[in-house]
C-alpha cells in the first residue's frame, strides 16, 4: 500500500460540493471508481488520462470518486496498483493494461469479486465488462481511401512506419496497403522506410527521399504518426519540395492541426483517446446499462475542409 | 558488455609504430578507401549521390550524430562507454524548447542547454570515479533517469516553439559560406577535440588511461581527473547536438535523440578505436560518422527495404570490430 500512496490521485468532491451549495446533498455513497493506466510515457496516454479525468470533474464529481494509478509502464507495479484499488472498494475498474498476459489474473479475480471491469485500448485474456478502443485497421484503411482520392486513382507513395513489428505499426501498414491494392491499384508504394514514431529520422529518412525522387516522382508521404509526418514537413519545406509531395499522418496533434491549417499537411487521421469515452462508459456501468462486449471507437478525419473544428482539440 | 573485457586485457607495449597506430594515422587511411569506395559505387548505381543538394544533405545528417561520435571517442579512448548521451540530448531539448516557447532570450537557452549537458556528464564522471562504478552501469543508469527526467519535464508532450523563436533556427537549419551550420559546428568540435588529443597533457593522458590504467597512475597522472573530463565532455557535446536538433525540428521531443548512442558507438568503432581504450581517435570517427551516414543515404537511394537495411548496418559493425580484432591479434602476434 506504501507505492500505491505514492502515486495515487484521489480526487474528492467535496470543494465542488462546497461550491454549489444549492444542488441537494445525496446521502447515498458515491459510486468508486477505479482507472489503472499503464504507462503515461506518452502523449497520447497523458491525455488519455487527462480528458477523462476531466470529464470526471465536470459532469459525475458529486456522484462518484476516482482513483488513478500510473504503473509506469510496468505490469508488476500495475497488478500491485489494481490489487490497491480493489482493497480500497472500487465498483468499478477502468483499467488500460501494460500487458494483456501479466494483467489477466489480477483482472479475473476482479469480475469474479464482482466488480465491473472496462477495459481501455489494449485487452486482456478473459472476459470483462466491456472493451473500448480504437481500431488502427480501420485508421490504416481510412488513410488508404483518403490518400487514393487524392491523387485521383494515381501516384506514388513513400510510406514512413513506425517501431518495426509493433501491432500498432502493422496493422496501420497492412490496412493501408491492403485498402490501397484494392481501391487504386493505379498508386504503388515505391519507398519504405522506418521512423520509429520520432521526428528526427523521419526528417532524415525523408531529405534522403528527396534526393532519390525527383520533383514529380513522389506524390505522398503517408506517415504513421503525426511526429513523423510534421519531421518529413520540416524535410520537405527546407528542401522547397511542399508543394510537390502530400503529408499524411496519424494520431491528432495539435501541430499537425496547425499544419493542416497552413496547408502544409494534407490530412490526419485521429487516433481516439479513448477519452472522455472510458468515463462515460464507466458512469453508463454504474447506472446499470449493459453495454456491448466491445466498442470500437471511430476515427476522424481531418483535412483542410474540416480542420477548424479541430484546431485546439489535438495534443 | 566491454568493460570488464577492457579492464582485463593487457594492451601491446607503446613502440612508434602503435603510437602512430594509436593517433590514428594508419587506420584513418584506410577507412578513406572504404568510404571512397562506397561513393563509387553509390554514384554508378545512383547518379544522383553526387548531386550538391544530396551531398549537403548527407553532411549535415553526418554532423548531427557526429558531434556525440566525437565525445564518444575520447570517452571509449579510456576504454569507458557512454550510454546516455540520447538521453541527456532529450532532457537538455525539452529543457530549451521550453524556455524558448516561453520567449527566453536565445543565449540563456544556448548556455543552460550546454549547461544541462555539462552537469549530467559530470554527474557520470564522479559517480565513475569516485563510486568506482562501471561506466556501463552508471551512463545505462543515467540513460534511464535522462529518458525519465525529459518525460517529467514535458509532461510526455512533445514542446513546439516554432512561432516562439525564429532567429534560433540558423543553428540548425541555416547556412554559413556554402554549408550548413551544423557542420561547421561539427568541424570545429572535431578539430577541437583532435588537437586537445594530440597536442595536450589531457589528450596524451585520455590515451595513457586507456592503454593502462596502472602504468598510467604510476607514472604520476591524475586517472580520475582524466575520466571525469571526457565524461563532462561527452556531456556537454550532448547538451551542444540537443541545441543543434530541437533548432533543425523546431520541437524538443521526450524521445529526441533515442538510440544515440548507439550510432555513437558504432561511429566510433567503425571509426577504428578500439573499444578496449587507448587506440583511435577523432580522424577515424569522422570518418566512420561519414560511412554510417552514406550507407544509410545509399541504402535509402536504392530503395532497400528498411527491414534490410537494419541487417546490413548490423553486419558493417561486426565486420568493422572483426577486422579490428583480426589486427589486433596479428600485431600482438608479432
């Protein structure tokens, strides 16, 4: 219990109680809930964390409480952190695993005490509550379609994957090759190359690009995530090629919103946080409603027709 | 990995010939070869290597690493390792890109990104020396805690600072006389780094360490202060390439710079100093910076498939360390 008390955030509502007076005091407990995040080393999981802690705040606060751990990408510290959350009375555990395998026990034995389980982006290896996530082979085949209307059924591409062999990596290069074979066999994919999901080889993979295909011989770029789309940009942009060459990336960055804006990126495709979602779900478990076993979350399209709706909402 | 290996291992005997071997003199030509040759090549297959732009290209992307290549060198000249350098390069570049979003003036961003830099490499250096720590084991414990600490300090988010400082991108992206900055900024950190080797009682030391520790000691030289100046140098020439990258990608990202200081490592052996301490030096690394950076510039310009390229870079640098062991056991030989 001496690690959990380290990191965990209980938030009590009791000043926002304190602040609206007027709202009728409920004598019944709240309703505990408990959110085991697996790692935060990212953005993406930061805001995971952040959004729907923040829809927390402003919609169920009163009505319920919330504990959050960070196992710190570690599946030993997050059975020890979901063990914690059970022994303190949570109802219900959102939880987003480190590992499917590492965390499976731990969440058995919590469906089997009883308490509702949902699960966020990654699974685990028995039955929950509910599973809610984003679907990267439907990102992979959206991107595909978008990019074959783009270039009119025609053109070549040069594809910029991320951490070679990761799932995320896979799927979003199978679908998007797969969509691309089917829908416009006319664009070919004629240059591969492995950025890792970070900006500086990307921006080297692509100034290398630039020097093998001449102006005209490269029509996009399809990275897979935004970091790398906006490091082939910055390649691109140096180089006086960004009117010849299309960026297409994935995730939703608040930079590659800007990007777009500036007419410097084509489009990108939003991978959900999964957030305020895996809260609003969690209230709907509370309330009783069933829900189904597994909800795939959509994923939005932004391009320049669109972006102003978008601009403020990336990370 | 190699420092037990270098501690145990008895080097030859100082006679001229491996004392000119050890300045690096001999090998450096023949790495010229190899790189001329893959130019060769590389122009027969794909005419457009030789093309200005793609040759400045090809030079800036040799800068950017090259600058942790040469720290490394004087670093593995004492038969240490340097693990953290991609780290410390993330913790320094969130650093500045956040004083820089925060409109802070450019030269307090340039002194506390060396700064930042400067004090985890000494902080490598003392642990090093005084702890007697392993070097593998303290820059792998500061490669961890950097990563962490670059983390923390974004908040996990990568920090923009485009509109925020536009005159700090000459450091990264402009150019001076014809070449890019980093370049330069590369050239003077390696003609620094050769004289200090060659011409000072620092650089003769970082060699006599290497070779043997305890012949070193014994003939009156300061060891520890001798390992904790190319840790704090490593350091700061890392805090030097995170001013460099953040200005080239306008963003310091949590994950700047990860895998480093590996490139590092095999820039500098294929450079041809030995990862035993004592032998090498900078001439052989900026030539090994220019092989790793031209093979993964061919290979791109070739269109090899990325998965290839990952095993063809692995093969050069067994290959590169066979050869060195295939020399070293023939000299001792003799």
């Amino acid at each position: 219990m001496n690690t959990l008390g380290r990191t965990v955030l209980v938030l009590t509502a009791a000043a926002l109680l304190a602040g609206t007076a007027s709202v009728p005091t409920i004598a019944q407990d709240k309703v505990k809930i408990g959110f085991s995040q697996g790692t935060m080393e990212s953005s993406w999981r930061v805001n995971m964390v952040e959004r729907n802690k923040k829809w927390f705040d402003e919609n169920i606060a009163d009505k319920a409480e919330l504990t959050i751990t960070n196992a710190e990408n570690n599946a030993s510290k997050q059975v020890t952190d979901v063990e914690g959350l059970l022994a303190s009375g949570i109802e219900i555990l959102v939880i987003s695993p480190v590992t499917a395998d590492a965390l499976t026990p731990v969440v058995k034995q919590a469906m089997d005490a009883g308490v509702k389980v949902l699960t966020l982006d990654r699974s685990v290896n028995t039955p929950v509550t509910s599973h809610i996530g984003a679907d990267n082979i439907l990102i992979g085949n959206t991107a595909g379609k978008f990019v074959c209307e783009l270039l009119g059924g025609e053109g070549t591409v040069g594809e910029i994957q991320g951490v070679a062999g990761a799932s995320a990596t896979v799927d979003r290069h199978d679908a998007f090759n797969a969509t691309i074979a089917k829908e416009c066999p006319g664009v070919k994919v004629v240059a591969d190359g492995i950025g890792d999901y970070v900006r500086e080889p990307a921006m080297r993979l692509t100034e290398d690009w630039i020097q093998r295909f001449p102006e005209g011989e490269l029509d996009v770029i399809y990275a897979h995530n935004d970091g790398m789309a906006l490091g082939a940009v910055a390649a691109l942009e140096a180089a006086g090629r960004l009117d010849d060459v299309k960026v297409v990336g994935i995730d939703g960055e608040e930079a590659a919103y800007q990007a777009i804006k500036d007419g410097k990126m084509a489009a990108t495709f939003t991978y959900h946080f999964v957030a305020p979602e895996g809260m609003m779900y969690a209230w709907d478990i509370a309330q009783g409603k069933t829900l189904d076993a597994k909800i795939v979350l959509p994923t939005a399209q932004i391009d320049a027709t669109n972006v102003d709706e978008f601009l403020g909402t990336g990370f | 990995m190699t420092d037990h290996a270098a501690r145990s291992a008895s080097p030859p005997a100082p006679t001229l010939l491996s004392r000119l071997r050890r300045l690096g003199a001999l090998r450096a030509s023949g790495l010229i070869w190899v790189l001329l040759l893959m130019i060769i090549v590389a122009v027969i297959y794909k005419p457009t290597f030789i093309n200005p732009s793609n040759l400045v290209s090809v030079a800036r992307q040799t800068a950017l690493f090259g600058i942790v290549a040469i720290g490394m060198t004087m670093v593995i000249l004492t038969a240490g390792i340097d693990l953290s350098v991609g780290s410390i390069v993330a913790v320094a570049g969130v650093v500045c890109a956040t004083m820089l979003d925060a409109g802070m003036p450019i030269w307090s961003v340039v002194i506390v990104g060396l700064l930042i830099g400067a004090t985890l490499g000494a902080i490598n250096g003392i642990v090093i020396v005084i702890g007697r720590v392993p070097p593998f084991i303290m820059t792998l414990g500061m490669m961890v805690i950097g990563r962490g600490l670059a983390m923390t300090i974004s908040g996990g988010h990568p920090v923009h600072f485009r509109e925020a400082a536009e005159s700090f991108a000459w450091l990264g992206q402009g150019f001076l006389l014809g070449l890019p900055v980093p370049v330069w900024v590369f050239l003077l950190v390696a003609a620094s780094a050769f004289f200090v080797l060659r011409y000072t009682p620092f650089g003769r030391n970082i060699y006599a360490v290497g070779s043997n520790p305890e012949a070193a000691r014994l003939s009156g030289i300061n060891v520890g202060a001798t390992i904790f100046g190319v840790y704090l140098i490593s350091g700061f020439l890392a805090g030097l390439t995170a001013l460099v990258m953040i200005s080239r990608l306008t963003v310091g990202e949590p994950v700047l710079a990860t895998g480093l200081e590996l490139e590092a490592i095999a820039m500098t052996v294929i450079g041809g100093t030995s990862l035993f301490g004592g032998e090498g030096g900078v001439i052989g690394t900026i030539l090994g910076a220019a092989i790793v950076t031209v093979l993964a510039n061919m290979l791109n310009l070739f269109g090899v498939s990325p998965f290839t390229q990952q095993i063809v870079k692995g093969f050069i640098i067994v290959a590169a360390v066979l050869f060195e062991t295939y020399r070293r056991n023939r000299n001792s030989a003799k």
